[in-house]
C-alpha cells in the first residue's frame, strides 16, 4: 500500500463550509485511486484546511486531476460548498496542486486538474483531454450569448441573477451590500421625501440644503468651483470623462470660429495656437438628433454641442467658445466667455448635460462593462480553466456578469433608473450605444494609441494619462512575462484553437464583425497576443475606475452634471437669467434618483480586490507566481508616487491609485 497526504482548503468566504460528506479521487498517469471519504462536515469555519490520507495498492503515476464531489446525509439538506483548493503529497515525494475557487452546489462529480497551465496541443494525457472537453462542452451550455439590443455587443444569456452559474455570482458579502446600498440609497442620501416631488428647483441654495447630507472632499470642491471656467476645462483631463476631447488642427466647417470671436490669452490667432497645440476640440456629434426623453410628462433637452478649449500659458484649460448644436444657423449662436454670465453658464451647462450621458453610455457602460461581459463569456466559454490565459484573466471577471445583469434590469431597462430620469434614457439609449458601437475601434481602447491618436501627449496637468500610460507599461510587461512563459513562438499561438476561439468569438460577438474596428479576428504573434490582453485587463481594471469611481464626486451636485434638462437651449443671446437656469435644471425627483444612483455605483464593497491582488492562487508555477509579486512591486512604487503628487495638488487626482483600481467591473 501506498499513502498520498490529502489536503483541502475551504475558502475564506462567507457560508463557504460544507455540512455534507465530501468524497475524493486522484487520478493519474498510471491508474486511480478509489473513490474516498474524506470525512464530513470538513470545517464550521471558512478559510480552514482539512487533513487526511488516501491509500492505494500501488502508485496510480504523475497526478493529472482529482474527482470531487459532495452528498447530503439523510434528512440535511444539500448545501453549498467552496473549495479553495487540494494539495496532494505522493509517495514519490511530489506535492501536487489542484486549484479549485468554485461553488460545488450539487452532488455531481467535479474534475479538476493539477495546477500546472497547459495549452490544448500540450494536453496528451487521455484522460485529461476528456476532462478538458467535457468541461468546455458544460461550460457551453452554461454560458449562451443573448442579444439585448441589435447593434451593440452581445450579452450572457441569464432570466434572473440565481440563473448565473454559481462560479460567476456575486460573495454574500457582495450581494447582501449591494443590495442594501441599492434599497437604502435614498434614505442614507436622506431624500425620501423627495424622490416622488416633480416640482422644479427654485433657488440653488434648495439644491444645496439637499447635497450638502453627503459630501465627499471631491464632491464639494465641485459645488464650490463648478462655475469656473479653468475646472469646466479641468473636467476634460481628470474628470469621469477623459475620453473626449483632442487636440485642434482644423476648425470643423460646422463650428465657424473666427479670430475675432475668441479672446486668446497671449493674443495669437487661432491658427497660430493650433500649430503650437494650444487648441482643443471636444465633439458630441454622437448625440446629434438623437430623441430626447420624456420625464415627468415633460420634453427634455439633449443636445450635441461643440466646444473649444484653449491651453493658457498657465497651463490652465480653458473653454473659449462652445456652440450647442451641430448645425450652424442664426437661432444656434455661438457662446463665448465674453457673454453675459448666464449666457455663457447656461451654455457650460448643456455641455456638462451632454457629456454625463454620453460618459453614461458610451464611456462607462459599452466601453467597460459591455466589453468586460464579452471578453468574460468568451473566456468562459472558450478556455477551460487549466489553461494559462484563463488563470491569468479569471481574476479580471470577478462579478462582472452579474453587475452587468443587475444594471440592465435596475439602470437601464424600461423601468429603470437611467431610463427614467436621463434625457437620453428610453429609444435614445440605444440609439447612442449603436453609434457609440461602431464608431469603437481597438486603438481607442488602447491607452498608448488613443493618447497619440488624440494629440494629447504633451497636455500639462493629464493625469488620467500619466497614471493611466504607466499603469498600462505595468500591465504590459506583467502579461507579455506571463504568456511568452507559455508561448515561445508565434506559430505556437497560431495553432491554439482554444486561443483563437477565445479572440473569434470576441470579434464576432463583442465588436459584431466589423473589420474596422480594428479588433484582430484571430492571433498571429505572440505580441499580438500580449496586446490584446493588456488591454483586456487594462479595460476590466484602470479603465473602469478612471470613468466610474469619482462619478458620485463629480455628478453629487447636481448642476455640475445634470442627467437631463427640460428648457430648450436659448435661441438669443440676453434671455437667460438665474431664473431660466433654474428652470432648465431637472426636477426634483429627477436629481435625487439621479445623485442615488451615482452615489450606489461610487460605493465601493468591503470584499473589493484591488488590482495586481490574486489572493485565488490559480497559477503554480514559479516564474508566473514570481512575475506576479513583482506586478505587485510596480504598483506599490506607483501608488507611493501618486501619494507624493497629492500633497502638492490642490485637486489630488487618486481615482488610479492601485488599491483603489478594482481589479475587475465589479460595481
């Protein structure tokens, strides 16, 4: 007889711990063991590890997988259990690792494989091959593509949360704050009673009674300084929306600005500070013509406006002329600083107006959580997980499935939040995320191509870039360690089919098709390969914090980012005063909904995973297990110097601070 030293780790999770009995079976190159009790309940406490012995007649050879599964004694009922992982020592002295960090729900048998990553081609074990498609094969069934919308990218096919797999469901944890966050949001706001009043604000200082029971440091510097022209421009840099603006080399022919119009400080023309860089350009012509909501039986007001910015020799952006539709004409007049007060605060407005919904849609929701949903589905779908990128990714899917389900049922469904209280919300949301989706292309994801693309290089005072291009060369050189360990060549890329499918069904149903996106169809070089998936963590990740953590500091008050506006934009210059502005603003119930659902998706869960945090140890091996600590060793150095940075600022930006960056869509 020979003995092998079983170990089982349950995770540290809430209700983790199983009360059944729990059964194992090795599997090897040279046979298997019987299948064995392992003795029940293993543990009362999550996090612990269990210790037994498991003898055969004869050594069963290299360990390839291990066979798990759990049955309820009579009259318990069946319960769920989290297993971390089991470590085996073989007789020959081998410790063998079998990482697990799934829910077993059922009394089915589980397969798990020896923790070493293997690529299809490198899988010749028979049994392990078997594994490895039968759980590709249940996966495919698990894991259906759903089209929400036509136009945009393909969803999870789930009825109802409990329908997900229970591997991609949020914690207790996650779940109980989420939805206590979602049910009391108004009431930890303090504005039940007046989350029903349809009545228009009539005073700013009723605006501010109402904000001033949550404030953040951020969100009340916003109140303070939202007037001013230096942060309207900061907000295009370092705000939730850094995606916009560009640098100017040429006047649209719809935005006729002439010398004359625009005081430039330095007094050069326009064309004179275009060649030195000075000039910027943000365009909202997505949302030309798009239909407007109707809230509370009242036409709202969505507009497309175009603004130009100007770089002062204090390094200081400022807008200098903005037009509020696309079409030029005699009653679309062109605002400058040099307007009457309102004149030009009402203009800031429509353009503060245009660009939350456009970030809502766009920015936030296709180009972070739709494409977190494919990439997670395609990876689920497409790469079992004993294969190296699914160790390497799976981390950067955690929760988002859910997140996403939740936020079409609460945010953006017919009665949901967004639907009901945005000016784009209903027939326009998602004729917005169609040309949002076609007009994405793979540079613009990438944060090294989208800089230059956009002439933003050398704009003082960037730190969504500054933090964001580290950030990424952090990433890049932490995925091309990891893959090139397990990819050599490029003809070894070439022929993973698992690989290839993963980037197929991607382009297909994430980027529908469409060749000029950009997105490859499938991989041909190993860089290639490290690209891609850099920018898939980098999306899942930084991306998703820069446009979304700082949305309740810079949308709380409310004139600062108002969801709609129900005036129409002046057609005259000199009609606009504190009166008609206030009128312009959403109602009432129409701002507390708002600043509730902003202050619900700002919040941040107690279980949260930072970025370069694995505490899930999928990988075994010690170089990737190596290159992971030194990932970890970037970001801490950057972390210290975003530190250092914030003492000097008088706005700290801190929104890519690694231990706030999520490491995937999680809220």
């Amino acid at each position: 007889m020979v003995d092998y030293d079983v170990t089982i780790l349950t995770g540290n999770r809430a209700y983790s711990t199983t009360i059944n009995n729990v059964f194992v079976k090795l599997v090897g190159t040279d046979g298997e063991s019987n299948r064995t009790w392992a003795k029940g309940p293993l543990s009362v406490l999550a996090g612990t590890v269990y210790h037994f012995t498991l003898s055969c007649p004869n050594s069963i050879g290299k360990l390839v997988l291990i066979e798990l599964d759990k049955q309820r004694f009579t009259l318990f009922p069946e319960d769920a259990w989290f297993p971390a992982k089991v470590e085996v020592k073989s007789p020959e002295g081998d410790t063998y690792t079998f990482p697990i960090y799934r829910w077993i729900t059922d009394s089915e048998t589980h397969h798990f494989r020896e923790g070493k990553a293997l690529r299809v081609y490198d899988d010749k074990n028979p049994l392990g091959r078997y594994s490895r498609d039968k759980e590709l094969k249940m996966r495919a069934e698990d894991y259906r593509w759903k089209v929400y919308a036509d136009g945009i990218p393909h969803c999870m096919d789930a009825e109802e949360p409990c329908s997900l797999p229970p591997e991609v469901r949020f914690s207790f944890t996650k779940f109980t704050e989420f939805g206590f966050t979602a049910v009391t949001g108004l009431t930890e706001l303090k504005l039940v009673g007046l989350a029903d009043c349809k009545e228009k604000w009539t005073e700013i200082d009723g605006i501010d009674r109402v904000f001033w029971c949550k404030e953040t440091a951020m969100s009340e510097y916003v109140q303070e300084h939202w007037k001013e022209d230096a942060f309207f421009g900061y907000q295009y840099l370092n705000g939730v929306n850094p995606m916009l603006i560009r640098r100017c080399t040429a006047l649209p022919s719809n935005f006729p600005v002439t010398d004359g119009m625009v005081f430039l400080r330095g007094q050069s023309s326009l064309k004179e500070e275009m060649e030195k860089g000075n000039i910027f350009l943000v365009d909202y012509k997505l949302l030309d013509e798009v239909k407007s909501n109707t809230i509370n039986g009242k036409k709202q007001y969505l507009l497309a406006p175009l603004v130009l910015l100007h770089k002062t020799p204090q390094d200081d952006l400022m807008p200098i002329a903005i037009q509020l539709k696309q079409t030029p004409a005699d009653d679309n007049p062109i605002f400058f600083p040099t307007d009457s007060e309102y004149d030009w605060l009402i203009a800031k407005i429509f353009v503060r107006s245009a660009d939350f919904n456009l970030h809502q849609l766009s920015v936030h929701l296709l180009r972070t959580h739709l494409l977190a949903e494919v990439f997670a589905v395609s990876l689920l779908r497409n790469l079992p997980m004993v294969h190296p990128l699914y160790k390497l990714l799976i981390p950067h899917t955690r929760y988002t499935l859910q997140i996403n389900f939740l936020a079409r049922l609460l945010l953006i469904s017919k009665t949901g939040i967004f639907t009901e209280f945005s000016a784009s919300g209903g027939e326009g949301m998602i004729e917005i995320l169609k040309r949002s989706t076609s007009s994405m292309t793979y540079s613009s994801l990438c944060i090294p191509d989208d800089i230059a693309e956009r002439g933003l290089e050398a704009v003082p005072n960037f730190y969504y870039r500054d933090d964001g291009l580290r950030l990424w060369k952090f990433i890049h050189r932490f995925v091309q360690g990891v893959l090139s360990y397990y990819y050599k060549t490029d003809d070894e890329v070439k022929k993973d089919t698992e690989l290839q499918k993963w980037i197929s069904d991607i382009f297909v149903y994430g980027f529908l098709s469409q060749d000029c996106t950009g997105i490859p169809q499938s991989f041909t070089s190993v860089a290639e390969l490290v690209k891609f998936v850099t920018m898939v963590i980098f999306t899942c990740s930084v991306q998703h914090a820069a446009v979304n953590s700082g949305q309740y500091d810079f949308g709380g008050w409310m004139p600062n980012a108002p969801t709609s506006l129900q005036l129409p934009p002046p057609t005259t210059k000199g009609t606009t005063n504190e009166a008609t502005m206030l009128e312009t603003f959403p109602d009432i119930n129409t701002t507390v909904n708002g600043m509730a659902a902003l202050w619900l998706l700002s919040k941040q869960s107690t279980d949260f995973v930072p970025l370069g945090d694995y505490p899930e140890e999928h990988f075994t091996e010690e170089i990737p297990c190596k290159l992971i600590k030194d990932f970890d060793g970037e970001l801490q150095v950057l972390k210290t110097r975003i530190e250092v940075r914030a003492e000097s600022l008088k706005v700290p930006y801190t929104y890519l601070k690694p231990e706030k960056v999520e490491n995937s869509v999680a809220i």
